[in-house]
C-alpha cells in the first residue's frame, strides 16, 4: 500500500515533468518523419517505416529511463522532501521500489500512447500493421525495465548527470556484451578470458531484447526467447533494486 | 497612457526589427559561407563514402538501432546509385555501401538483390556482386532470390550454365520460390550440356503439375533437349571421323557404317539431321526451335 502511495505519486510527478512531453513529441514527429522519407524509399517504404517506429518508440522511452529515473531519488534529497518520507513508517526498500514503480507505470502509459501512434502511421501510410511488432514493443518494455532499475541504482549515490551518464554507458556496453563473449573465446590469455566472460554474465545482456531486425523482416522467431528475456529482465531488475534499497540503507538523512 | 506602457510598446518594434536583422544576417553569412565551399555534388558523395566507416564497425556502434541505420545507408545508396547513372555512370563506391548496408541488416533482402544487379550491369563487377549474393545467402538460408540472383548472373553475364542451373536448382527447392525457377535450371543445365540432370528436371516440373499448357510445354522443351543432346553427339562422332580420316563423310549413315554411332537417333521434332560441312544439322526450320527457345515458357 505504502508502495502504491509513492508509485503514484512518483507517477504524478513525472507526467507534470515537460522532458516526458517534449520527448513523447519527438517520438511521434520521428515516427510521423517516415511520410517523408517514403517516396525516397523505393519500394523499401514499408521497412523503413516499421523501422523508423520501433526505433523511436524505444529511443525515447530509453531515454525516459535514463534521464527521468536519475533523477528520481536524487529530487527527494535535494529538496529535503526525503527526511519527511523517511519520517513516516516506510522501509527505504518501499521508497525505491515506489519510485521504479511510478517512473515504470510513466514508461507503460508512454508506451502505450506511442505504439497508438505507431499504428495510426502504420495505417495513413498503408503499410501493412502487422501484430508480431508488439511483440518487440514488448521487449522494449522490459529492457527499459532493467534501464529504469540502473538509473535508479546509480541515483542512490550519484548525482542525477553522473547517473544518466553511468546509466547510459551500461545501455550501451548491454547491447556489445556478446562481444565480450568472442573476446573470451578468442583470447589466449586465461585471465582474459576470465575477466571477459564474468563482465558477460554480469552486465545486462540487452540485445536479448532486441527482436526487431527479425520481426520486420516477418522472420519466425522462437517465442521462448521472449518469455526468457521477461524472466531475464524481471531478475536484473529485481537484483538491482535490491541492491540499490542496500546502499540506500547505508545513506545517514 | 502610462509611460512604462509606452516604453514597452516602443520596446517591441525594436526587439522585432533586432531578430530580423540577425536572421537576415545569419542566412547572408550562411549563403556566403555555402558559396565559397560549393563543391560538385559528385566529389561530396565519393568523399562521404570514403569516410563512411565499414559495417563490421559501424554494427556495434549502433548498438540496437542497426536496422534504421541500415535503412539511412539504403536511401544514401539510392542516391548515389541515381545521380551516377545520371551523369558520369561510375560507380566506384556502390559495393562499399551495399557491404555496409548489408552487414547492418542482414536480412535486408532487397539490398543484396538491388546490390548485385546494379554492381552486374552497372558497375561491371560481376564477382563483386556475386561475392554480395553469396554473403547473404549465407545469412538468409531460406530465402530464394538470392540464389536465383547468382545463377541468373552466371547465366546472362557469364554464360556459365553450369553453375546457374545449379544455383537455379537450388532456388527452385527453397519455400515460396518462384514457379518459374525449375524452368530455368531446367534449361540451364539443357545449355550447359548437362543434359541428363536437364531431362531429369524436365520430367520433375511434368510430374509435378496437373496444368495441361504446362505440360504440354514441358514436353515441347524434352524434345527440344533431346534435339540438343542428340546433336552434341552426333557433332562428337563426326570430329571424332574428321580426326581419325581427316575428311567428313558424305551422310550420316557412314558414321553408322563406320561404327561412329550405334544408329541415327529420331529427330524430335519430325524432321532429319543431316551433315552439312563440318557440321551437324537438323532439317526442322530454324523458326520452330527458335520460338521454342524465346517462347514466353521461361518467364511465365
């Protein structure tokens, strides 16, 4: 319950934020740029289409987590307003669990509002709207998930640019980790090796989360990959949080 | 009216002409500065290929979002592609880009077929564009075209029928191929010389089909390979007289005679073959085989 109360007001607070508005607006001049783009297309206007979309809606969704949830616990401790959060009978785990909630309950709505707008396009452009895209919306979602629970991971000893900053980094190693795999494959030194292969299965793997190349291509996918990248992403999120609430408790207000 | 009001209204005009005047500035310095680095459209096109990084970078670098970089790389090569052809017809960077385009998004299928025609015909690289081909058959297993790409290369632009009847073949067997495809391995391996594997084919897309035009036509192209066949032996047999007497013989039944061929095959189509010269010729009007041979049956 107490969780809920800080869920929805985080969630409060983040659609007044302007940065939520002004990125859910780019996200659909992105999406609405491809009517532009599609007589220079030739013939590939479909594809580029689907594309344009699915790579707006995760971009700015990304970049929602990213620059939305650095901030979160931070704006608590900058305005004093954690001392009377912190005063009340809450655990600093429900304080951060809230938060991740609220900000993920912000990226849902997102979400929702931008694969309508998805759709919207995909029909004025009479490209063939076709459901398996979900499915990649989905993903999205929950590699978003794991973004959100590094921004907040970070927030709770960082300041809000050194966590977009720290957050955005992983981002990026997450969608590069199979090369850490080849690396320790290929490397003749068994310390590289070691190193290579322990940095793979600790960084977020995000490319599990990335279907989007197949399913725009109408290629068939094995559907467990998608019930294991929701487990996956469930997993990661819930070891950061959990981390995030331990160094959270260490904090002195 | 009080006098901040008309301190504030006077204010306005001012701060209006203040941003026109920068804009005006602005976009004649802008003009200046575009006039003095104008530069022809061709030498900015070959100088962002030549930076523009290869695929196996440029992959990782963007990280998730391949697919829509693949898509920016596409339009770049449209470009390039059109104002080549429009003007000087080289074409010195398309397999760069299209290398790029495809490392990107592998399953682009539509870049690798666009690639290898316009590096085929355009660029005359045709092992360039065969090298694209194969690439990405490598990567999209099940997908036709692109072997169909390979053989039709081999076949037109390298008269290896040999190859192209296989690659054919191969396109004929994946899903959602086109129909026509075992035609054309069908009369590939037929030009190839192939003609047992030809006839086998022949005899597969007869037995295959319940479409009596088609059959019908299937039958029209055995005879016709049956015509090349016999013709290709009988050719052997009288080089093979020509060698061993250092003349030809008058008819062909001294190659018979003279144990050259076993007998005189049936000419397929109802006429005879006969010796003229050097060579060995059948009576059938040219016009017969030759509207055979351009018949619509190869693309319909």
């Amino acid at each position: 319950m107490k969780t809920a109360v800080i869920a929805l007001n985080t969630f409060r607070e983040a659609i007044r934020d302007k940065l939520l508005l002004v990125l859910v607006i780019f996200g659909f001049l992105l999406m609405a740029s491809s009517k532009i783009i599609k007589p220079l297309a030739v013939g590939e206007e479909a594809k580029i289409i689907k594309d344009l979309g699915l790579a707006s809606i995760a971009l700015i969704m990304t970049l929602i987590a990213i620059l939305v949830g650095g901030r979160l616990v931070y704006k608590e401790i900058d305005k004093r307003t954690i001392y009377i959060i912190l005063s009340k009978p809450i655990y600093r785990f429900q304080l951060l669990l809230g938060k991740y909630l609220g900000l993920m309950f912000v990226i849902f709505l997102s979400i929702v509002i931008m694969t309508g707008g998805y759709y919207v396009v995909l029909y004025f452009t009479q490209t063939q709207a076709n459901l398996h895209l979900l499915l990649s919306v989905l993903l999205t979602y929950f590699q978003v998930s794991i973004i959100t629970g590094l921004a907040i991971f970070f927030s709770t000893f960082v300041t809000p640019i050194a966590s977009s900053i720290f957050t955005f980094f992983i981002y990026f190693i997450g969608h590069l980790t199979r090369d850490l795999k080849a690396l320790a494959a290929i490397s003749k030194s068994p310390i590289v090796k070691i190193v290579a292969e322990f940095f793979y299965y600790l960084l977020p793997n995000l490319s599990n989360f990335n279907i989007k190349g197949p399913l725009v291509h109408d290629v068939l996918i094995n559907y467990s990959i998608i019930y294991w990248a929701i487990l996956y992403s469930l997993l990661y999120t819930g070891a950061l949080l959990f981390l995030a609430s331990l160094i959270f408790r260490q904090k002195e207000f | 009216m009080p006098l901040y009001v008309k301190k504030k209204l006077t204010r306005v005009p001012i701060t209006i002409a203040i941003i026109i005047g920068w804009l005006l500035t602005i976009w004649t310095l802008q003009k200046t500065i575009d006039k003095t680095r104008r530069r022809p459209l061709r030498e900015l096109l070959v100088e962002e290929m030549m930076y523009f990084p290869s695929g196996n970078f440029l992959h990782p670098t963007v990280i998730e979002f391949e697919n829509i970089f693949a898509d920016l790389v596409w339009l770049r090569a449209i470009q390039y592609y059109g104002h080549h052809l429009m003007t000087d017809k080289k074409f010195e960077w398309l397999g760069h880009i299209f290398e790029i385009l495809t490392n990107l998004d592998q399953r682009f299928i539509n870049a690798y077929h666009f690639g290898a025609i316009t590096l085929a015909w355009d660029a005359r690289e045709v092992e360039e564009a065969i090298r694209l081909l194969r690439k990405g058959m490598a990567d999209n297993l099940l997908d036709w075209q692109l072997p169909f790409d390979v053989g039709f290369i081999n076949f037109v632009l390298k008269d290896d029928y040999s190859t192209a009847g296989y690659y054919f073949k191969i396109a004929g067997k994946l899903p959602n191929s086109w129909f026509i495809t075992q035609r054309w391995a069908a009369y590939a391996y037929g030009k190839a010389k192939k003609f047992e594997t030809a006839r086998q084919l022949w005899i597969d897309i007869y037995n295959s089909t319940d479409n009596k035009k088609l059959q019908e036509l299937t039958l029209k192209n055995l005879r016709k390979l049956q015509l090349d066949e016999d013709l290709n032996n009988l050719q052997m047999a009288l080089d093979h007289f020509f060698r061993d007497n250092r003349i030809y013989p008058k008819t062909i039944i001294e190659l018979v005679n003279r144990g050259y061929i076993k007998n005189i095959p049936k000419e397929p189509f109802g006429g005879r073959y006969v010796i003229r010269g050097d060579k060995i010729q059948t009576t059938t009007s040219p016009k017969v085989i030759f509207q055979l041979e351009f018949s619509p049956s190869l693309i319909q």
